[in-house]
C-alpha cells in the first residue's frame, strides 16, 4: 500500500473488508478519498471487475489518481469521479457493490443515499 495513502486515509474502518467482493464484480465507493478504499476493492475483483471512486473534491480525486499509479494498478479497471454523492449520474443496476467509508453519515440526507444506493 503507498505511503501516501495512508498518510491521509481519514476513514473509520475497513468496509471492504466487510463484503463478499467477488473477482469481476463492479464496486462503487462514495466518498473515496485518497483511494484507500478504492485500492482494497480493485484487489478483490482483480482486472475482471471494475471500480468507480467517487469523490465531491477534486483535489482528493487527483491525490487518489496518484496513489492508483504508485499501487502499480493503472492497468485495472478504475474510474474516479469529481461528483456530489447524492448525483453521482451511475446507470440503474450497474453496481454489485457500494462501500462507504463514513461519509454517508455526513451528508445531508443519508435516507436519500440510501435509495440511491439502492438504485
């Protein structure tokens, strides 16, 4: 793992640690920081699956592109997107799996990420 992303993972646990990711699946993390998180997941579902990091500040989106290129995993299938969590415009049953790491509990309405979560 990079030193980098460490230094400035400010999350509150480990939720890929929590799901049965599965190689091939398509994961999507709102609130991806400095691609902790986004990294764990592009482990599990190895260049078959997909994930998209989301992130509403564009200076954690670029910090999270670097890490992606020092973990050596710019051949994986990694999308990050500067976007408002509650807008993130991913298609209706296009994700096998949402991680968060915290920041749904500081937006303004977690009930309405949930449904869109649930999309």
């Amino acid at each position: 793992m990079p030193v980098n992303t460490l230094s400035h993972s400010r999350g509150c646990g480990n939720p890929i640690g929590f799901t049965d990711v599965e190689p091939g699946e398509v994961v999507v993390d709102f609130g991806c920081g400095g691609g902790l998180d986004v990294i764990l997941a592009s482990h599990k579902v190895g260049l078959q699956g997909r994930v998209i990091g989301i992130d509403f500040a564009p200076q954690m989106i670029e910090r999270a592109k670097k890490v992606l290129v020092e973990a050596g995993l710019q051949d994986h299938d990694i999308e990050f997107r500067t976007a408002d969590l509650e807008k993130t415009k991913i298609a209706d049953c296009s994700v096998d799996v949402v991680i968060s790491n915290c920041v749904i509990h500081s937006l303004r309405g977690p009930a309405n990420q949930m449904t869109q979560n649930s999309r």
